[in-house]
C-alpha cells in the first residue's frame, strides 16, 4: 500500500511539473508574438491610397519623426500606371509596384541580390515578407554603409513589391520604412 501510493504521489507530481513547463513556454511564445505585432505608431500618420487606385492604408511618418518628415507627402503615379512613389521630405521614399498575381517577386530577388558581386550584402532580417539588408560598396576606400528594403505583400489579390531609394538610406530612416511596409493593409483592416 505504502509504495502505490509513493507512486502515485510522484506520478501526480510529475504530471504537475509537466503542466507548468508546458504552461509557462506556451506564454512566452504568445508574448513574443504580441511583441512583434505591436509596433508603436507614435511618429507617423495614416495615408489611404485608395484614390490612387491602392485600396489600402498606410502609416508614413510625421513631422516628430526627425527625419525630415516635416513636408506633406508627395505622391508620384500616373493613372492607370503600375508604380507609387512616396515621398515625404527628402529622406524618406518608398517605392510600390503593383505586380498583379506574380507570386514569384521574393524568390527572384533572393536569387538577384546574391549575385551582385560590387557589394558587400549582409542581411539584417528576413522573414516571409520582406528583407531589410545592409549594403557596402566593395571597391570603396571609405566603406559607406546604406540600408535597403525588400518587401512583398499580397493584398486584394495583387502582390505589391516594396522598396527604398536604390542610393539606400540611413539606419535610422529604413526603420521608418520597415514600419511603413508593415503598416500596409486593406482599407477595411486599417490600423
């Protein structure tokens, strides 16, 4: 009797610790998404793009960013064309281009930006996304270093590739950039 119940006690207190690990992992998975998902939109305003044939919402920094950002934004599009460029003071610029149902974008610029062989490429972070890199010229005495963005999303059934200015920009500003692209979303799911 005294040891089925000893082994009834360790198997409860198994059960237990088991319990707690699984409880206290899964919690800290959900925290860190949590995280990721909340990003502090404090610097920046909403731009709805649906008069320009977008039908989306986007968060384009404020005159508080200290980027610059103290212009109203300008818009550069022709109707019934296939490219956006958003320009808000001199530093930050975005670049949209509608690629209907070509699925493909991400794959190809893997494949594109690994072959450059006058850079130094050195990617920062990659998710499904997009990618945000950091490049360097190779040749260069003085090593420049500039920040560069790749992003693609699927949105009302047309994939739109993001990027920055070719030139890249300041660490500073591709953070600004990042959280723009991250911001994109159908109108009817705005922020």
């Amino acid at each position: 009797m005294v040891s089925l119940s000893s082994d009834f006690m360790k198997l409860k207190f198994s059960f237990i610790v088991v319990l707690l690990l699984t409880i206290s992992c899964s919690e800290r998975a959900v925290e860190n998404k949590k995280e990721k998902a909340q990003i502090d939109y404090y610097q920046f305003r909403e731009m709805h793009l649906d008069s320009l044939g977008i039908q989306a919402v986007i968060m384009i920094p404020n005159e508080t960013a200290g980027i610059g950002a103290s212009f109203a934004p300008e818009i550069y599009h022709d109707n019934g064309g296939f490219k956006w460029q958003i320009n808000v003071g001199r530093h930050f610029n975005i670049l949209i281009e509608d690629y209907g149902d070509y699925q493909y974008l991400m794959p190809e610029f893997l494949r594109r930006i690994n072959t450059k062989d006058i850079f130094n490429i050195e990617i920062i972070e990659k998710t499904d996304d997009y990618i945000l890199y950091k490049r360097e010229l190779n040749v260069s005495p003085t090593q420049l270093t500039t920040y560069h963005l790749y992003g693609v999303r699927y949105l009302n059934g047309v994939y739109y590739e993001f990027t920055n200015q070719e030139e890249g920009d300041s660490e500073k500003v591709i953070e600004f950039i990042l959280k723009s692209f991250l911001s994109f979303k159908n109108l009817n799911s705005a922020i």
